[in-house]
C-alpha cells in the first residue's frame, strides 16, 4: 500500500504498548501518531492531536476508563476514525459491548504481526471487520442466539439533573426554555450543561446530543 496509515494504540501496559509498536516496525507505510494508557487519556491526546489516527488499536479492561466506554464516545466524535479491539478476552458480553460501542474488529492480543497488518489493511482498504477466528466462531452463535440487552453504563456518569438538561438539549430546547421547564436559573442550566460536555469528553452540544442520540438514551 501506498498511502501513510496513521494509528493509535491503547493500553494500560507499558510492555504491550511497545509490544505492538514493534509488530509494525516493518512496515515503512504505517505511522504510530501516539499511545495512551487508558480511554480517558486517549481522548484528551485526540483533542490536543493535529492529525487524527485512521485507525486505532484499543484495549478493553483499563483503569480510569475503559476501552468500551472510550470507543463509544469517541466514535461519535470522531466518525472517520475507525476502532480494532485488542485485548486478550473472548468473552460473549466484552465482544457485544465492544461492537455496539461501535468497534469494527475484535482481534486477540497474541496475533502474528502479519495478522495485525492484514486486519489494518483491511479496514483501511476495503472497510472490513476483522476478528479472529475465535472471536469470529463466538460471534456468531451470538447473532444465532441474540443477548438481552444489557443496561447501558454510559449515562450513569450524569446525574438525574444532567440528563434532564441533556434531554433538553436532545428536545431542541434553548438554555431559557430548559431552566423554565426544571424550575432552575439559566446560569445553573449552564452550569450543569459545562459538567455533561466535561463527563462525555464533547466540546459542544452537536457531540453531546449525538452521544445521547447514539445510545438510545431517552425514549421517544
């Protein structure tokens, strides 16, 4: 391939970092943009970063906030960019929450380099989704025997106030309108709306009401 392939790793371990750096070391079209050691500063390297990532590598279990949660708001964010899981689980739960976060792939930490850079191809490429053949077997009996769905974690960082000014926003109502209907003044509104960008890493209404719109946070 001729074209640069810009990529972002994430993952709390130092060693699995520099571990997968080095599976694409030979690779002369593949550019390491950064890493990170948890979602939360994953996302704060995306604001800062001039150039975005084609694709990034994100573990799942990690301290501060984790890998599904980082995917789910940052894919909303970030459209063109594009999520491979890497993680060393298999389990049915992690491989759902991860695809409807919005991940492409779902790929075992132990895979050959050349594995790794077929996957990345094959995203970049051809929008694919790769998942390892384990990975793959069990996915498929999901969609055999589809699981109940299970409560989304995501909004639990707002409070019952947050969400309620959220759904506001979600309502088309302006800043006046929400404080009215709770009985709050507008600086409190505004406030609250300041805490809900700060909680869902989104600098502005447009990605707050497409995380909510995204997750089916409120019912209409």
């Amino acid at each position: 391939m001729e074209k640069m392939i810009r990529i972002a790793i994430v993952d709390d371990k130092q060693i699995n970092r520099q571990g997968l750096k080095e599976k694409f070391y030979g690779a002369n079209n593949i550019e390491v943009l950064f890493t990170a050691s948890n979602g939360e500063e994953f996302l704060e390297k995306m604001r800062e970063s001039d150039s975005l990532p084609d694709v990034v590598f994100m573990d799942i279990d990690m301290p501060v906030m984790d890998g599904i949660k980082a995917v789910n708001l940052a894919s909303a964010r970030y459209p063109d960019t594009r999520f491979l899981m890497l993680t060393v689980f298999d389990d049915d739960e992690k491989i759902f929450e991860a695809i409807k976060s919005g991940a492409l792939g779902y790929l075992l930490k132990d895979e050959s380099p050349e594995r790794l850079l077929k996957a990345l191809y094959e995203v970049v490429e051809y929008g694919g989704a790769p998942m390892s053949p384990r990975i793959a077997r069990k996915s498929l009996k999901m969609l055999a025997t589809p699981p109940a769905q299970s409560s989304d974690v995501q909004s639990s960082c707002l409070g019952d106030k947050e969400l309620q000014v959220l759904k506001g926003l979600v309502d088309g109502m302006d800043y006046k309108k929400i404080a009215e209907k709770m009985n709050l003044s507008p600086l409190t509104v505004r406030t609250h709306i300041t805490n809900i960008y700060k909680k869902l890493h989104v600098n502005n209404k447009a990605q707050a009401i497409n995380i909510a719109l995204k997750n089916k946070w409120f019912i209409f």
